[in-house]
C-alpha cells in the first residue's frame, strides 16, 4: 500500500490524490444570472443528493480576490441551471471555464444558444441534452479556501426529444455524457457499459 496521513500534506497534494481518485466525475454545466448579466461555467464536484424533492450539488471552491462569478451571483440570485455536458458540447463547456471578468456572458462567448427558462430567471443552454432548472435549497461554506457547497431542488426539466420515454427511462447512450478524470485535459466517454443485475437478499430474507 502507498498510505499518507493527511495531517502532513498540504492542499495542493490532496487535491491530487482526490480528483485523481474520484473518477469520472460528471460534469455541471451551471447557469446563473446576476446584476453583470448571465453567466455560465463547469464544476465537476457535482451529483445528485436526494430525490424527495430532487436535489442536486455541485461545490464550487475560492478565487483569489473574491468568489468565483458563479458564487457572486447565486448570493444575487439563488437560482441556477444545471446542464449535462455531453460529447457534443464538450469544446464550448470548456470555452466557458476560462476565467473572465465578471459581467463576461459565457454563453455567448462559447457559442451557446440562451433560452428563457420556464420558472427561475437564469436562462438556459438549449444545446444541452439535459437541463435542471434550481432553486437554492442550500450554501455552505467548506474548508479554508473556503468551497461554497451549493445544494439546490429542481423545480424543472428540459430533455432533448427521445431522451426520455413513456416510462419515465432516460436514455443515458442519446444524452452521450462526458465524464471528467484527473489532470489538466482528462475526460472520459460512456462507451464501456455493462450491467450487473442487483442481487437477492441470501436465504430470501
Ligand atoms: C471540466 C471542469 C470541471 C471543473 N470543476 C470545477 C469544480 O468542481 N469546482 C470549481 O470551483 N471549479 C471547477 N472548474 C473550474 C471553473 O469552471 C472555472 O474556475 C470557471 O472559470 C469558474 O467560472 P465563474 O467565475 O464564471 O463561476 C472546472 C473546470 C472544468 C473545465
């Protein structure tokens, strides 16, 4: 075994060991809306948390010299859209995690089409196989940097055509998401999928 008591390592190095670790992480792709315009980036500390009501994550960590835009502008207004980055958006999901000034709208300068959202005031990425409108249930602040651990409820969904039939099934093969691994350019694509059916409880309990 290679063991480290965290205790002796400093940040920068248990970054390393995490995001390397925890893979594929799926990838966020969030709107917000603030007084500078609409904005839009990616964070792969992202999942589902609950489903009663349905509740997503996503955590967001420090900037030198003040909150990341995404952060500024949840504290304007606490609703966002959380969007599934697949293959096909990947190059413009990347566009929008350069760091602009605030007030740069992201959507645009990736090439995004903006659409109004049914029922919070950010808009939303119509190329976007899946799109969460949210509601912020949640902010927490984390750690020394600090990470802003963002929790919201969604209250809408917007699915391309054929994601989703009647039964309520989502088709994850037509959303095609992209996973993100460690490193700078690490990425990953669903294209080794298997099943493992759930096993009984033994002597039928
Ligand atoms: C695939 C990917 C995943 C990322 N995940 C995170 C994350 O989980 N948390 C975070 O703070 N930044 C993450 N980033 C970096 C942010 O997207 C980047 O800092 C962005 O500029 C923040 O934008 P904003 O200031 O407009 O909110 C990620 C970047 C990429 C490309």
């Amino acid at each position: 075994m290679t063991e480290f008591d965290a205790a002796t390592l400093d940040w920068q190095l248990q970054y390393k060991l995490l995001i390397g670790s925890v893979t594929p992480r799926p990838i966020a792709l969030v709107t917000t809306l603030g007084s500078r315009g609409p904005n839009a980036a990616p964070f792969s500390f992202f999942n589902g948390v609950g489903t009663d009501p349905a509740m997503l994550m996503f955590s967001v960590g420090a900037r030198e010299g003040g909150a990341k835009d995404t952060i500024a502008n949840i504290l304007e207004i606490p609703e966002f859209v959380v969007h599934i980055v697949s293959d096909a958006i990947k190059e413009k999901m990347n566009v929008c995690a350069i760091d602009y000034p605030r007030g740069v709208n992201e959507i645009a300068e990736a090439g995004f089409t903006a659409l109004a959202s049914k029922k919070v005031r950010p808009p939303r990425i119509a190329e976007a196989p899946v799109a969460f409108e949210c509601r912020l249930l949640q902010r927490l602040e984390l750690g020394r940097a600090p990470y802003h651990v963002v929790i919201g409820e969604v209250v809408y969904y917007h699915f391309h055509e054929g994601i989703v039939d009647e039964r309520f099934h989502v088709d994850v093969g037509k959303i095609n998401p992209i996973g993100r691994l460690a490193g700078r350019g690490g990425y990953t694509r669903i294209t080794d999928r298997f099943e493992m059916a759930r096993l009984p409880v033994p002597g039928g309990r």
